[in-house]
C-alpha cells in the first residue's frame, strides 16, 4: 500500500526494522559483567558519585514542600527505605521517587557534559531502594549503578533532545530501569526488553518550567527512578515493548535525531561516570562558566562594590544565553536566571544556596544589578560543545574602568575536575547541616567502603536518620 502523506510509515515497513545491534549488545553487556572487571578508579570514582548524590538528597529534602510530600507518602505506605534526611522510611518505589525529587532541587547534583544532563541523580534513588529490598551487597548496587549511569548517559548523548524538553525525567528513566533489572538478577533479553519498555515511560518534561520557577520541575527526576523501577516491574510480569522504542521515542518524540553508534562505542572501556562533573555552584550548570569567572576576578580583585558597575556584557553559548531572564520570581527561576546568577554572586560573594533563596531574590542591590546584565550568544562558543563551556564577561564600571576575563571550562569537568577531597568537602557542607558531622563521618565511610558491605541495611540505617534539629 502507498502513502502519501509526509511522516507516515506503512506498518508493513516499521515491523521489518530489525533489532539495533547495540540492544543485543547492551543484553549481553549487563548479563555478563562482573564487579571484578571494574579498574579500581572506576570504583573510585563511582564512590564519589554515590557520596555526591547522598549529600543533594538530604539537603534538598529539607525543602519545606518535600518534607510534607515524604509525610504524605508515608500516610498511604510505610516500608523500610530511606526518605533521605527526612527521618523517615517509605516503600520503594516511594523513596525513589522523593529522593530523585529531593536530589535535583538545590540543582547541586552532579552530571555529565556529554550526556547534557545528570545520570547519576536518575539511578541511584532507584538502584538504591532495589539493593536493599532485595538484599544485595555494595558490590552489587555499584555494578548495577555504574551500568545505569552508562546506559543513561550514552542515551543522552545520542539523542538530541527537543528545545522545549527538560533533560530531567527523560533518558535517565532508562538507566534507572537498567539498575533495577540487574540487581533483580535479569538476564540478556529481560535486559533489552527492559530498555525498550522504560524508554516508552520516560517524562516529557518541559523546559519552561525550570524558566519559569514552577517547582513541579523538581520532580522529573523523582519520576525517572519510579518509573524505572515499574518498567522492570512490567518486563518481569510479562510485559514487552518495541523492538527499538529508544529510538522512537529519541528520534522522533522527545528528540530530534538518535545516533545509535554511540550506545556501544568502545563500551565496556570507557565509562561515562569517569567523564562526568561534580558542581559548587548551587544553580544550573550552564551559568557555571559564567561564576567561574566572576569567583576568578573576585579572588583577583576582591569584592565588586555593586554601585559601582555601570554594565555587566556576557558572551556564551546557546543554552546558556538562553538563560537571559533578569526577573526570576522564585528560587528555582533564580537558578535558570544567568544575569541574576551573576548578580548574586557578586553580590554575597559566591553562588552558594542561601544566595538563591527567596531574600536574595527580593533583595533590590541583587535584584538592580540583575538588569545590569546583558547575556548573547556566541556562535564560535555554541561551536565548541560539548567538550568546552565558554564564557566571556565584561563589567564596565561608572568611572570607565573596564574588567574582562573568559573561560573555556566549567570547573569540576572532567578536563578541569575537582579533588576527591573537594567533593568531600562539598558532601560535608550539605550533610552537617542535616545531620552533625559526626553522622556525615559516618555516612562518608560506608560510602568508601560499600564494596565490603554484604547488604545495604547498614548504609540505610545511616540515611534513614532524622534531621537535628537548630534554629
């Protein structure tokens, strides 16, 4: 039979496609891998990843709105998993779901620049919450979490997401699923099959949100991990998916183009995770070059006195440019605001969370030098993706002075990366606040030995523990 209508294909020729080559080798990946065919400094690595994501959990779950959410979900299921740093435990799925919410919403979690998004904060709730239900060791939750980063960041970085789609809730529903199969013991094609099937339950999540403010945009990566965690749930009761949803769903639905090469160049001998980057900045990473170089002309210059500056003049690239509000209403918006990121920061001195609360954004210095700020693109920077996060400024002052700097890097990428000591440092500054430091010695050292844990009950225990409370 013949169409004629542009963008319809015969069913005749769609259910002719064969399966990608990658799938069978992704099954066949997952199926046979072993701990013991890790290198140390993946383990290493992968660690500090865990660590990073355990600190945005419990910091974040200190949002007055997720708080209330972890009590609701508890009135209609308790169970025995952590709501980390809520003092509490729910079902599976539930905590998976409140802890990915709470990990995204200080947009202190780490990520990864090839992926263009945060696979780490996409995996861990849920691979999390299947460890210990299912009794598995820390070595079995890294396995299944360093394979769950991959599968999810490979995916992201072979699709091109639509330019009103949010990262968050999208890819990383595969990789959350990935982790939970595998540490539910599936074999090759339970595997595949669950790829296919969490593909079709990713969140069509919108970018305007985090624009906007609107704080349901926190929970995109919450429904990544529930959903990935039902996707399994499904395959293992029979039910089935597409024969390359990844591809429908990242070709034509929530992207624009799915290079599948990509899921299995050199796989199994590079992994995503060692090319990922931890942040400092409490704001989204595209305003990080931008505070790299303002911290820089700080500790060169030392304070700018706001009154001063005639003009701020900003050079990036695309996304980041696209980050051009200078009225963000709330916290969340301020975060996605690059000229208030900017303000802020020389206002209080660094992009720290209490400089994106709700006193920063109504405080009229901060607020006045936001509309100070001028952002455009730079095609030659948008050129350099991923691999480079340019960012040019220039402050103009009201007596002529005129202040310039650039970067081509965002500090804490791969290229540029932070120390294990100063992701430590980050994880204490989330976590005493929550806990005491005596509390977040103790979680930093079930972290670092996790691949000597029989079981997760312990790590659990430690997360499950109650905020202290001070004024």
């Amino acid at each position: 039979m013949t169409i004629v209508t542009p963008g319809i294909v015969p069913a005749s020729v769609l259910l002719a496609e064969p399966r990608p080559d990658w799938l069978s080798r992704w099954g066949r990946f997952g199926a046979t891998l072993t701990f013991n065919m890790f290198s140390p400094d993946l383990v290493a690595q992968a660690k500090l990843v865990i660590l990073d994501c355990i600190g945005a959990m419990a910091s974040g779950m200190q949002e007055p709105e997720l708080l209330m959410l972890a009590e609701r979900l508890q009135r209609r299921g308790r169970g025995n998993v952590a709501a980390v740093g809520a003092g509490l435990s729910l079902r599976g799925d539930d905590a998976a779901f409140i802890n990915g919410s709470a990990g995204t919403a200080l947009e202190l979690d780490e990520g990864n620049q090839f992926a263009r998004g945060h696979p780490g904060i996409h995996v861990l709730p849920a691979a999390l919450s299947t460890a210990l239900v299912a009794g598995k060791s820390g070595r079995d939750l890294l396995t299944a979490f360093i394979l769950g980063y991959e599968v999810g960041a490979r995916a992201g970085a072979a699709c091109r997401l639509r330019p009103t789609v949010h990262p968050h809730g999208t890819w990383g529903t595969i990789g959350a699923a990935f982790a939970t199969a595998m540490l539910e013991g599936a074999d090759e094609e339970e595997l595949i099959e669950t790829i296919n099937v969490s593909a079709t339950l990713s969140v069509g999540a919108s970018l305007r949100a985090m624009l906007e403010g609107a704080t349901v945009r926190n929970s995109f990566c919450g429904f990544s991990n529930r959903n990935g965690m039902t996707a399994w749930d499904m395959v293992a009761s029979g039910f089935t998916g597409e024969i390359d949803s990844v591809r429908t769903v990242y070709s034509g639905i929530l992207a624009e183009g799915f290079k599948p090469e990509m899921m299995a160049d050199e796989l199994g001998s590079r992994y995503e995770i060692q090319r990922n980057y931890f942040k400092r900045h409490a704001a989204c990473r595209f305003t990080h070059g931008s505070l790299d170089v303002v911290r820089e002309l700080i500790a060169t210059h030392g304070m700018i006195a706001p009154e001063t500056i005639a003009s701020i003049e900003v050079e990036t690239y695309a996304y980041a440019a696209q980050l051009d509000s200078v009225e963000p209403s709330n916290m969340l918006a301020a975060k996605f605001s690059l000229p208030f990121a900017i303000a802020t920061t020389i206002v209080n001195g660094e992009a720290s969370v209490p400089a994106f609360r709700q006193a920063s954004v109504n405080d009229e210095t901060v607020r006045a030098l936001t509309r100070k700020v001028a952002v455009r693109e730079k095609a030659e920077f948008t050129a350099m993706l991923p691999e480079k996060r340019p960012a040019r400024l220039t402050i103009h002052f009201t007596d002529g002075r005129v202040l310039a700097a650039e970067t081509m890097t965002n500090r804490g990428d791969a290229i540029d990366p932070y120390t294990p000591d100063e992701v430590h440092a980050k994880f204490f500054e989330l976590a005493v606040p929550v806990w005491g430091k005596a509390h977040a010695d103790r979680i930093l050292n079930a972290i670092e030995t996790i691949d000597m844990a029989p079981d997760l009950t312990g790590l659990n225990d430690l997360l499950a523990q109650p905020a202290i409370k001070e004024a």
